[in-house]
C-alpha cells in the first residue's frame, strides 16, 4: 500500500464530502447532484474504475489501497441490479498461499440489487469476495457528470485494507463507451 500525501485532482471537489447526518441535507451537501430517478438514469450503464483511494479517519491519511492503476468495472441496470469487479494494480497469477492471500487483499467484488435515495445508491448483497458483506446493505454517497461518477462509502472497517482502523473509501469512475 503507497501513502498518498495529496488528493488526486478528479477528487478534489469531494473534500468536504457529507457526513452520515449530512446525506439529508441538499442545501449543504456538495454531492446532491441528483436525485432519486435521476441519480438511477445516470447510473444505468458500465463505468470504468479510474482511481481507488483509501482515507484513515485517525490521520486523514490518504492510501492507493488498490495502486496506481487500478482496473475494474461495476454495471447499474435498470432492473436494479448492480455488479462490481474491482481490481489492484499489477495483479499475477497466485503461486503460493501468501500470493493468494495478496490477490484476496486487491480485490473488491460483489452484486446484489440496488435503490435510491437521494443522492445514494444502497445495494443489498447478495453475493461476495467477503462473506461477510452478504446480506448487508452497502451505501454509496455519489455524484455524477456526464462522464464520472464520484463516489464516497460511508466510515468503517474494510476486510481487506487498513489493519482494522475506520477508513472510507474515495473512488472515481469514467463512463465506459
């Protein structure tokens, strides 16, 4: 894992992102860009994952947790189903058991049905890299232009990064064509 000491630029404009409290709150919150049907409209379609970034709440610290490049995809349909496939940098082929569990670590994978409400999308899990993520509800803070989406989760402990400490996930997505 590279600690970043500066946010990247796409995600500058996510600074002061809402708090759990805030989400409700459209007059002061800078990702109440849509709403409701509209948010879902934006969303329908493949994105492209363009960075993965992991904020410490202790330090305010910033982490590639997935590296520099990372790759992936996640797919909203309009029948409310969404999927995720995102992937570190530089991931190999696992030869031994310490490659398999580094591979685990560079991986964030599920589907399950997704809903509005405001300016989240929350998915129910149905299926997991982590099983312990299905049959959760997973909420997502998102604002979308024409060709990104930038989406903020809310505080708390991620399976595969951050040696148990509360950290949220900051990540930008391009419209894939």
């Amino acid at each position: 894992m590279n600690i970043v000491q500066k946010k990247i630029p796409v995600l500058a404009d996510m600074e002061s992102a809402p708090t759990d409290n805030a989400i409700s709150d459209k007059k002061n919150n800078p990702l109440s860009e849509l709403v409701d049907d509209e948010l879902k409209k934006a969303l329908i379609g493949t994105w492209q994952l363009v960075s993965y970034q992991v904020e410490l709440q202790e330090t305010g610290e910033f982490i590639d947790a997935m590296g520099a490049t990372p790759r992936g995809r996640v797919i909203f349909t309009p029948d409310n189903w969404v999927a995720f496939n995102l992937e570190g940098s530089n991931r190999t082929p696992a030869e031994t058991e310490d490659d398999h569990m580094t591979l685990l670590n560079t991986l964030v994978a599920y589907i399950g049905r997704y809903r509005i409400e405001k300016n989240q999308w929350i998915t129910t899990v149905e299926t997991a890299w982590a099983p312990q993520w299905v049959g959760t509800e997973q909420r997502r803070t998102v604002a979308v232009d024409d060709e990104f989406a930038r989406v903020i989760t809310p505080w708390r402990k991620m399976p595969n990064w951050g040696g148990g400490k509360v950290s949220r996930s900051v990540i930008s997505f391009r419209r894939a064509h």
